[in-house]
C-alpha cells in the first residue's frame, strides 16, 4: 500500500485552509472574485508556510471548471474538477507550469519562458500560471530577460514567484519588485501548529500524547511543512501511541531533563559537574548545536517566566522544569547568560573542537558572579540617597531569584562570591600533579608539555608558569590556552588565568605571555583602564568597590 506523506496529504486547498495567512488568502481570493488579479506576484516568508501552496490555490481558482458555481465560494476554487485536482497534485498542465528556479535559473530558461508565455491558454476562459520557486537564485541576466513581459505581460497569463529571500530579488534585480504585488507570509506560532498536529492525529486515528505534539511543533521553527514531515518520522519510528520520549528518539533532541539538570548545577555553583555531564553528551551522541539551540530556548523561557510573563507552547516536562529553576536566578542572570551564549553559538557551530567550545560555556555559566544593585550598595554604606545603616538594608536586601523592579541598575562582580578558596601559590602546587594527571586522560600530548612548566608565582587570579625547553613547548601550550585555564578554573571553582614565562627570561610585565614577546594591550585591559576611569569619576562606586570587595562590569 503506496503511503502519502502527510505533507502532501493535508496540503491547502483553498485559500481559507492557509493557516495564518489570513492576509494574504484574503488578497488573492478577492482578486480572483473581483477578476482584479496582477500579472505578477511575489511571495516571501520561510520555508514551509504556505507560498507555493497558495500559488497552486491561485492557479486552480484561474482554471477552476466550476468556477462561479453557486456551492463554490467566490474566489475560491473547488478543489474536486479534474483541472483543480491537476494543478493540486503538480502533474503535467498546459496553462499551469512550476519551474525550479535553482536549477533552472539562467538566462536561456528565461528567454524559454518567456516565449512559452507568449502562447495564449488552452481556453478563452483559462489563465496560464508560471509558478517560479526559489526566485532568488535567478540571475541577473535572467530578471533583465524576464522584465520586458513583466511591464508588457500577454493577457490571462499570471507569474507567481515565491521566495524565501526576498532581499537577494532586491539585490540583484530591484526594478522588479515595482512590477509585482508582494505578499509576506508570516512564520507560524508553536501553539497553532501544535493545533493543526491535533487535527491530523484526529484525522489519522493515531494517538498522540499532547507534550509530542507539542515538542514537534516547537521543533519545526514555524513552518507547517516541516511540523507534518517530523510528524510522518515519529510514527514511523515505532508502534503505539507518539509520545514525546518517542519523539526525541526520533529526531535525536536532548531531553528536558538534561537540560534541568544543567541549570541546577549552574544554579548550585558546581562547575566540578561540566566536564562529567559533557561527556555524556558525547557517550550519548548528542548534537552540540543542538543542545545549545535549546539551551538558548530554555533560558529563554526562564526570562520570560522571571519577567512576569506565561511562557507558551512548551512541554509540561520543560514547563516544570523552568519552574523549578527559576527561583535560582535573576533576570539580570539570565540576561547575562543568554548574552554569553550568543557570543558562544557561533563558535560552537563552526568550531572543530566544539566539546570545548561547550565546556567553557558552561563553566562560565557555573561560575557566574552574582549581579547586585548598585542603589543597594550605595545605601548600605550610607553613602547614596535615603542611606540607612548596613545591616537594615542586608536584611531587606531582595533574595537572589527576586525579580529586580529597579529601573536603573549596574552590575557589579563580587570577587568573593565565587566557590573555593583564594588562590594560593601552595594551594596551586599542590594541586598542580593532580590536575596535569586529569588533563592526560583527555590531552596526553598538552599534558605531557606541561610537566615542562612549573607554578612560579600567583597574582590575584594569575597563575604565572615558568616553561622549560620554550622553543618546544612554549608554542603549544599558548596555543591551548584556554582549555588549560578551562581545566585550572574547574579545579580551583574560580576563574583563573595563565600566564606564560619562558624559564631564564625578563620577569617583566610587559614581557609575560606570548614567549618573550611584547604583550599587547588587549580587550581586557582597555576594559579595565575604561571602568578605573568610571570609579576615579564616581567617588561612591568607588567606596563602594572598595569597601565591599567589589569588581564593576561593562
């Protein structure tokens, strides 16, 4: 028995089965009633929300053989003659021609199709309707061909091109645009998928817990198309009923909890976990660009709850789970998180070490320093407008998961807050073997060049190493800085940074870090001179710092 995907099974149409594309079926449809239909339209939007669908619609209301029938909406085709059943399925028509313009995008097919245009229709009462997909990729050369019919256009002949780029159309063809109407299909929410996935169940006679349906429609990033065909690849992973484990399973998504998990290891300071629990991403074969991608939807959704808001179209699994955390947090924290994974998603996509890329992600998250309001600060030292004494303003100091109401806030560091103890040369060295042994069971070769260096000195989060045989080892372990620092910030629970300094060499600052060379003045250090300028500036921020041990942020 031949199946047919649900895609295409439960494709519009008519005009009113376009799901939120309310405006653009009303334009169309009330073209065709008004007989006021354009030679050209353009359709842009993503992927999967209806445009070609509503090109065919378009085209077998033109050619539909019982158009005007008193059971037949105006404007509306019938969908049940056998021209409106043709055009629906995309077989072979004399007056309704689909061309991919990705493979058919020179400027030959152009002069083809735009002779072919140039024979009338089959009937006195049919349109010819070119349906031109993937429109951005024709030529240049191929717009300039086409634009002579697009101002002189034959009658009863319709071009419909879609697009899901419409900007690249304005780049290289912009007087185009000018001689065509142009429809923005919107990208459809979760919740109205997810509803559309409850009817077709319903239609199919297939069970479906409610949070698969859901999952799949929050996977499917507002197109329609792709919902149904993640919908045909989860009841063809098993038997029985969808349900949402099913579903992950099928499309290889990370689990709600993995995700709880990690936010509550956050939420507890224990960057001890990141390394464990990143391995079993890779023992699992998690996708990284996956798990970051929800990541980023999970804190999402925790701003939106710690905002005040009602977050929509989740699982009750993730919605539990959002609950459970949020307590933990601030909305300046989250804020800050998210700004952390935005700057690290890039590199995570295109990394070729994106396990690290990931770890150090996530140590950064677990050691997270807490945000304060810098009114508060101000009025515990009795130093900023209605200043009280110290200790009434700690006990009525907001907790860490209040939400802030302040409108105007800095976020300061407390370098105190974060887990373990100051950093000590003895503390360093003792630990120093243990942490070369834990970095050989992953990097045998980075290991091995750092029993060529030993701890000489700690400055504040410094770690000074002096590097024996430079010419050999020097190099590369500069090169894995960061995964070194990684390592040295999860043993120590606290931010560390190493610098380099070739045994024998000039103990100089200017000269520590890049093997002997000149260090240059960096992002950090512009940083610092630029928030030492606020502080000498702001006499109270600086008592402020001062007197509670705190760091300022950008």
């Amino acid at each position: 028995m031949t199946h047919t995907a649900l895609a295409r099974k439960y494709r519009p149409t008519r005009f009113g089965d376009l799901i939120a594309q309310e405006h653009v079926a009303a334009g169309l449809r009330g073209a065709v009633a008004k007989q006021r239909v354009a030679h050209a339209y353009l359709l842009t939007g993503p992927r999967g929300v209806g445009k070609t669908s509503a090109a065919r619609i378009l085209a077998m209301a033109l050619n539909c053989e019982r158009r005007g029938a008193p059971e037949v909406p105006d404007g509306e085709p019938c969908a049940a003659c056998d021209s409106c059943r043709r055009i629906w399925a995309g077989s072979a028509n004399l007056d309704v021609v689909e061309i991919d313009a990705a493979s058919n995008r020179g400027v030959d097919d152009a002069r083809d199709l735009r002779e072919r245009a140039m024979y009338a229709a089959s009937g006195p009462e049919r349109h010819k309707v070119y349906i031109i997909d993937e429109a951005h990729m024709l030529t240049r050369e191929a717009w300039n061909a086409l634009l002579k019919i697009l101002e002189e256009p034959p009658p009863r002949v319709v071009f419909v091109f879609a697009t899901t780029e419409p900007q690249k159309i304005a780049n290289t063809a912009a007087p185009v645009l000018s001689r065509v109407q142009r429809f923005d299909f919107r990208r459809l929410g979760p919740q109205l998928i997810a509803d559309r996935l409850r009817q077709v169940v319903a239609a199919e006679g297939v069970a479906a817990e409610d949070d698969a349906l859901v999952l799949i429609a929050r996977v499917a990033a507002g197109g329609m198309r792709d919902a149904l065909s993640l919908l045909d690849q989860a009841l063809a992973f098993g038997e029985g009923a969808v349900t949402a484990a099913r579903v992950r399973d099928a499309l290889g998504l990370i689990a709600d909890e993995l995700y709880a998990e990690v936010l509550e290891a956050i939420a507890q300071r224990r960057p001890e976990t990141v390394f464990p629990f990143v391995a079993r991403l890779v023992e699992g074969g998690a996708d990284f660009a996956e798990f970051v991608n929800g990541l980023g939807e999970v804190l999402r959704l925790l701003a939106i709850r710690m905002l005040g808001g009602e977050p929509q179209g989740i699982t009750d699994a993730l919605r539990q789970v959002v609950e459970r955390v949020a307590p933990a947090f601030s909305a300046g924290d989250v804020l800050r998180m998210l700004h952390l994974l935005q700057e690290a998603e890039t590199a995570i996509r295109r990394n070729a070490n994106a396990r690290l890329a990931v770890e150090t992600l996530l140590l950064r998250y677990a050691l997270l320093d807490r945000t304060v309001e810098l009114g508060q600060v101000l009025a515990a030292l009795g130093t900023g407008p209605g200043a009280e004494p110290a200790g009434a303003a700690a006990e009525r100091a907001p907790s860490r998961g209040a939400p802030d109401a302040t409108p105007a806030r800095a976020v300061l560091r407390d370098s105190g807050a974060v887990a373990g103890a100051a950093l000590s040369l003895d503390a360093v060295r003792q630990r120093w073997d243990g942490l070369c042994a834990s970095l050989a069971e992953r990097r045998p070769m980075l290991a091995a060049a750092l029993g060529h260096a030993q701890v000489s000195e700690v400055r504040g989060r410094d770690v000074v190493l002096v590097v024996h045989d430079t010419d050999v080892h020097l190099p590369g372990l500069e090169k894995n800085r960061q995964e070194i620092e990684t390592a040295m910030s999860a043993a120590f629970a606290a931010p560390v940074r190493v610098v380099f300094r070739p045994a024998g060499g000039d103990r100089s600052p200017e000269r520590e870090g890049g093997g002997g060379s000149v260090r240059r003045l960096d992002q950090q250090s512009e940083r610092d001179q630029r928030l030492r300028a606020y502080r000498a500036k702001d006499q109270a921020l600086d008592a402020a710092a001062e007197a509670l041990d705190l760091e300022l942020l950008d």
